[in-house]
C-alpha cells in the first residue's frame, strides 16, 4: 500500500514509519521535515500536499500539539492552541485527505490516554483527545466510498517518553509502538 | 442552594429551572433572556456577570449551538462555530465561574448522546460532545475547594425534541427532563 505519514518526524510517527515500510510504501508529511512539508492547522496546506502526494491507500496522522499546564493557569487562548494544532489539524487531515484516498481507504488519526484517564495539567489535552474519539465514530459513518477512520487510542509507550523529557503519563497499559 | 442556570431560556434550561426552582433559588442566564445576559463564547461576559449574580453553589450550563449538515458540506469553519460556541462557551463557564462559587459546589455542563452514538449529520457535534466529557474528566481531578464537575450524557428527552423541530436524536434511553 501507499501510506502517508503526517507527523512522521516525530517520536511516535517515526516508529510508525520504520514498522509500516517494511510491508508498504511510505510518504513522509510533517511541519519542516519528511518529505513534504505542510501545516495541518491550514486546510489549504494539505490539500497542496495531498495533491503533489497523489493517491494513497491509506493516512496517518501522529501530529498535533496541546497546551499542557496547571489548571489555574488555563486561559481560552492556552485551550486553542490545542483546537488549533491537534484537533482542527487532524479534523483538517482528514477533512482534506478523504479524496485523495483509494476506494476502501482509510485514515488514522491519534488520540491519547488522557480522554479517559486525566492527569494533573493535561484538561486541555484531555479535551481534544475526547473531541478526536467521538469525531472519529462521527465521520465513520458517513464517509464515502467505504473509506474508513480509525483513532489510535493510546499510542504512548513508556520508552517512547523518556528522551523527549516528558513524564505526564507513565501506564501499565502502554505499549510499544511496534504493537500500535 | 443558590443556582445560577445558563441556557435558562432554552428547552432544556427551562426543564432544569422548574425542576430546580422547587427547592433552590434560580438565577436565570441567557444570551438574551433571563436575570442576566452574557454571551459565554467571550470568557470576560460571562465574568462581568457573574461578578453582578455573586456567590453561588451551583451552576448550570444547558447553553451550546453546534453545527448540524451533511458530511460533504462540513468545512473547518463549520466545525468552529461548536468549538466556539457549546465547546469553549462551557469551558468559559467553568474557568470564569468557579471563583464565584462556595466552596465545594459544583459546574454542571451538557454534553449529549452523540458522543458515543453518532448520527448523520453529526460529526462536528460529535467531536464538541467528546470534547466536554473529556474536559470534565480531566478538570474534575484539579478543581480546588472540593468543587465539583459533571456533564449530563443523555439529556435529550424524545418530548422536548418534538416542539423544536429537531428529530435527530430519537432513542430508547432519552430521558425526561425532570429526571436530569
């Protein structure tokens, strides 16, 4: 298959990338590296990529950004960074990328633990995680050409985390992303 | 208890108001009805009156428009007009409104079936209904002074559909208004 990674530059989309090109062909999408670059908070961004790009078999989206901090902090800008970034950048991704798909295609975006298991300074991140599940079982069903969408739920790997300097979310229910 | 209702005005707020009214004193909110007027998308509004209502133990927010349309037609701009509306106008309402309650009283935000069960026509409310519960999940573990937070899910009842025209949302677990 023809795969295009978004985000393939970072942590978790290159793990993706290394284990899908043994089996398929991979386009790499992401800000400033890969091999195309675009901004996901731009409609306009992808649909230029996507057409340089062609036909694809299937999307994956591991991009986004969300604000996280203590709560006392929030702001409605701290908020929109994410509804910016991870949640309207996917939604555009998909939004965008639905036509550039085979028949039978389909898109994975990425979610996040924290829709349903919140931790200290993640609400804005918990937020856009719930809106990306439930906009995933709302596009399911009227997606054309029996394209489909999936959302990857909890991507994080404990070993993933330790060199990016996070240390939010630590779970037994973590997996590597070679299981993903 | 003293209960400021935002939405007051709406089908579900005023249900919520006469249920409540019965035992707690209500102050009625909305955008152009009610005690007092705010619009919750502009966070200062809502602050402006809140600071007018004073301390209460209680709020509700029945209050959000969302788009509703065809998968075809949705574009980023009509996914905005929930996450500025029924998304960060709830949102608003607890950032703004918690300093105004006593302590250990509680938000109580409306959220909606489509979370969890999408229809056609629904995916962007979707995504603002996973929004919301996400948001209370993650905000409930850092609220200070034992303030409390919750989403009604369900609170469509199949009565109060059928005056306002709106027949999306028809199923056997709606509940009456007076049971929320």
């Amino acid at each position: 298959m023809r795969i295009i990674v978004i985000g393939a530059g970072g942590v978790l989309g290159k793990a993706v990338s290394v284990e899908l090109s043994v089996r398929h062909e991979i386009v790499g999408v992401g800000r400033t590296s890969g091999d195309f670059h675009a901004d996901m908070r731009e409609i306009t961004s992808l649909r230029t990529v996507f057409q340089k790009v062609g036909k694809a078999d299937a999307i994956v989206c591991t991009a986004g950004s969300v604000h996280f901090g203590p709560w006392a902090e929030l702001t409605p800008e701290k908020f929109d960074i994410g509804l910016r970034d991870k949640l309207m950048g996917q939604v555009n991704v998909v939004l965008a990328g639905q036509e550039f798909l085979n028949d039978g295609g389909s898109v994975t975006l990425t979610s996040g633990i924290l829709s349903e298991d919140p931790i200290r300074y993640g609400a804005a991140a918990s937020l856009v995680n719930g809106a990306l599940e439930s906009f995933v079982r709302g596009a399911a069903i009227e997606l054309a050409r029996e394209l489909r969408i999936n959302a990857s739920v909890r991507p994080s790997s404990k070993s993933r985390w330790v060199p990016s300097g996070h240390t939010f979310v630590v779970t037994s229910r973590c997996q590597p992303a070679t299981r993903l």
